[in-house]
C-alpha cells in the first residue's frame, strides 16, 4: 500500500540553525499537509497546501515557516531560525481529495538544543 | 481550541472484550469525523470514518457510532486484541475556503490486556 514518507526520522538543531523537513507525499495525491505534536499535546494542524499554494495556515505558522513542492514528488517544511519551542514531531500528510482521508507519515522528531 | 475533546487519557480491556473509545465535539459544522491508530514512533494511520448524515459505520471489528444531538462519538471494538493497543485519536476536518484542516482530540491510549 502506498505511503506518506519522512525523512529524517529524528533532527537535532542548534537553536537559531535553519531546518528542512522533508516529505514524499503519496503520488497521486494532491493536498499536502503538515502537523506537529508538541511532547503531551495534541496533533495540532501548521499548513495546507494545493495546487502549488498555501490553502491555509494557522497562526503557529508565522514568518519562520514556508513549505515548497520542489519538484512533483517532495514536499518540505523549513524552519528559519529554529527556536527551543520548535521541538516537536512533525507529520506530513498528503490525501487524495473528495471525501478521502489524509495519510500521515512517521513524522520527524525535532528537537532544539 | 477544544472543538474535539478525548477526556479519558487512557484506556484498559481484557483481550476479547469490547473497547468502547469516546469523543465529543463541539463545532456543529463538522461534516464528518475520523478515527485514527497510533502506535509509538509512528504517524497516525487511518481507521474508519463516519459522515454526519449518518448515525453508525461499521467495518470489521469497528463500528464508530454518532450521536449528533449528544455532538458525541465512539469508536467500538469487538473483540479487542493485543494488537489493538495503541493511542486512538478523533478527529473532525474544519473546512475553509476550500482547505481541510483536521482538529484533533487529545488521544486515549487504550491498552488491551491478555
């Protein structure tokens, strides 16, 4: 079965150091996303993207985050100048449309130092 | 944001009982919700799904239930395995301006005991 694929699996970081999370969403998908679940809380939703845009971010995704579809098959997340409380894991999810679910992969963890 | 509430962090049942996972929310424009399996050190992993025009959905072992003038859900179990243990999260998508965005509960862990 076909999968949303993450790497890496773990990222240490100095704080203040760019970082870029990278995802493969599922092929023929076309709505890419990302989360991120800080140690203890919920999955909470960062970004949406489609057709080669941001559809929605929420407010934890300021000016320090920007997401890019490089080429037809990547879809990352970079963080400008990583911050203690960027520490988390990062999911990427990507869906197909229509009333199809989103799949998630494996994450990232991130961790600040 | 507590649009979509898990309030029992955790879980216990016997092998071959019924789990029974509740959900509640509180945004009534909510079409639809989802349950999701997590084990550790994985992403969430799509279980099954219920629209809000319908009151029940069953799959396998799993029937999620809705109860929209309750704005309640569950997730039921039948019977429970030891590969079931893992955290379950609800969740319902927030639709705007033609994006999706999940809001997710907290997550119960449910741990199946042999």
């Amino acid at each position: 079965e076909p999968e949303v694929t993450q790497t890496p699996s773990h990222q240490v970081t100095q704080m203040g150091q760019e970082v870029i999370l990278r995802c493969v969403p599922i092929s023929n998908h076309l709505y890419f996303y990302w989360y991120r679940q800080i140690l203890g809380q919920k999955v909470e939703f960062l970004v949406s993207f489609y057709n080669n845009e941001i559809s929605e971010k929420s407010e934890i995704f300021d000016d320090q985050f920007s997401v890019e579809r490089p080429d037809g098959s990547n879809f990352t997340l970079k963080i400008r100048s990583t911050k203690l409380e960027d520490s988390a894991m990062y999911f990427c999810a990507s869906r197909a449309g229509g009333g199809q679910p989103q799949h998630f992969g494996d994450g990232t963890r991130l961790s600040i130092l | 944001d507590q649009q979509v509430k898990q309030n029992s962090p955790s879980l216990s049942v016997q092998e071959g009982r019924i789990s029974i996972l509740n959900c509640d929310y509180t945004n009534s424009m909510f079409d639809y919700f989802l349950w999701y399996k997590k084990y550790p050190a994985e992403g969430p992993t799509f279980l099954i799904s219920i629209s809000s025009i319908k009151d029940k959905n069953e799959d396998g072992r799993f029937t999620v239930f809705l109860n929209k003038s309750a704005k309640h859900l569950s997730l039921h179990i039948v019977p429970s395995q030891p590969g079931d243990s893992a955290v379950y999260f609800c969740a319902a998508p927030l639709i705007i301006q033609g994006a999706q965005k999940l809001v997710f509960g907290q997550g119960t862990r449910l741990t199946i005991n042999p």
